[in-house]
C-alpha cells in the first residue's frame, strides 16, 4: 500500500512515515516509478514492532538497534507489549475501584478521606500521560533534527531568559512594555521550537506547569511569573 493509505489505515500521520524512512528505520519495500513509497507485510510486521516499543517506552535509537539486531525475536516484542499492557489494565482497574469508592462516600451522603482523594488523584497521573505517543515521537523527531549541541545551548539560555524577565517583572515593568518584547519574542520561540507550533503539546506544556507546581520550581518559574510572561506573549500580537 502507498504511503497515504498506511498512514490512514494505522492513525499515523505521512509525516512520520516519511521520517522513519528518512532515518532507515521503516523504509518502503520499493518505489513506484513516479517515486510513490509501496510498503508490504514485512514493512507492517515492522511497524508493528515499531509501535509496541514506542509504547514500551524505547527511543527511536534503541529500536532501530533492536530490530536490526538478527537474533531479536517479533515474539518478544509481542509478549512485552502484552505484559506492559496487563499493568496498564491494573492500574486503570485500580483507578475504577478508587473513584467507585469516592462516588459511594458522595451517595451515601459521607465524606470520603483525604488518603481516599490522595489515592484517586495518583491514580489519574498515573494513568492521564501528558503526551500521546504519537506526539513524545514527534518531539524526540524534532530533537534529533536539531541535534544535541543545539538542545544544549537552549537547555543553557534558558535559566538566563527566565532570571531576565523576573528582573523586569520585580521592577514592575509592565507585560506590554516594548522593554519586554524582546524577551517575551524569545520564549516564545524557544517554546516553539520544542513543540514545533503544534498547539496541542503547547496547550498540554502549559497545563503541566499550572498544575504541577514543583515542576514549575525546579525550572526556575512560579505562578506569577508564568503568568507575566504569558500576558507578555499575548501582548506580542497586540
């Protein structure tokens, strides 16, 4: 099947199909004549490996070395997946208990306990992942085509541009203030070149770090300023 009818019978997107062939890491069985990529069922056999470790946790790297190993067994990939699936069901199977317990409390007109709601909460986190699978490859995608020097200059501008725009804020500098556009132009970029203007990471990157407070913490932010710069942004199209 050509490359449009495999991405749209498998729910992955042309584009990365067309990046596992970019990297060696799925390649066509042949090429049409007018340059149409044709996969066969040794390319599905593959894609489905290719899958089930993504979702296992393994990088792109790692699978590509997997798979072009000759004595890794499709097998064992399958009675991996199956098992990491088997825990899956445990945890949401455990999850269904803990809110069956809280709804019981609210229709007998009790109050459940704190440990009760603590249990629930971890519960969803651990089960509500921040990122489909489908976008953690887009991202590391996007990674490995900027390459590790870059990421590490980035990964080094940023407690830099964070301590600039708390010294603006602490001054009381104003979100739309033109001394702010500069910065505010900055992190927007650097946000989008992680999420590479998809508005659904960027969307659940946000939602992360409202709702996660120690994570906010340990990059150097905090309500306040998330929310200065924030407004700053929104300023930028003002």
């Amino acid at each position: 099947m050509k490359v449009g009818e495999l991405a749209k019978r498998t729910g992955l997107s042309v584009r990365a199909l067309h990046y596992y062939d970019e990297i060696g890491l799925l390649q066509p069985s042949k090429l049409t004549e007018s340059g149409h990529r044709l996969y066969g069922e040794a390319e599905l056999v593959r894609l489905q490996q290719i899958k089930s470790l993504r979702q296992l946790g393994f990088s792109l790297d790692e699978i590509r070395a997997c798979l072009d190993t000759p004595q890794f067994s499709p097998r064992n990939v399958i009675d991996l997946h199956v098992e990491r699936l088997r825990q899956q069901i445990h945890q949401q199977e455990r999850l269904v208990a803990l809110l069956d317990t809280l709804s019981a409390s609210f229709a007998s007109g009790g109050v459940a306990s704190t440990d009760d709601f603590v249990r629930a909460i971890e519960g969803i986190t651990m089960v509500d992942q921040i990122f489909s699978v489908e976008e953690l490859e887009e991202i590391e995608a996007r990674g490995e085509r900027l390459g590790r020097d870059h990421i590490r200059a980035v990964e080094a501008e940023w407690p830099a541009l964070i301590a600039k725009v708390r010294a603006e804020m602490l001054a009381g500098t104003e979100p739309a203030n033109e001394r702010m556009r500069p910065l505010a132009s900055r992190w927007r970029e650097l946000v989008r070149e992680f999420t590479g203007g998809n508005p659904s990471i960027e969307r659940k990157v946000r939602a992360a770090y409202v709702d996660r407070p120690k994570l906010m913490q340990r990059t150097g932010l905090d309500p306040q300023l998330f929310a200065y710069v924030n407004a700053a942004i929104r300023a930028l199209d003002c």
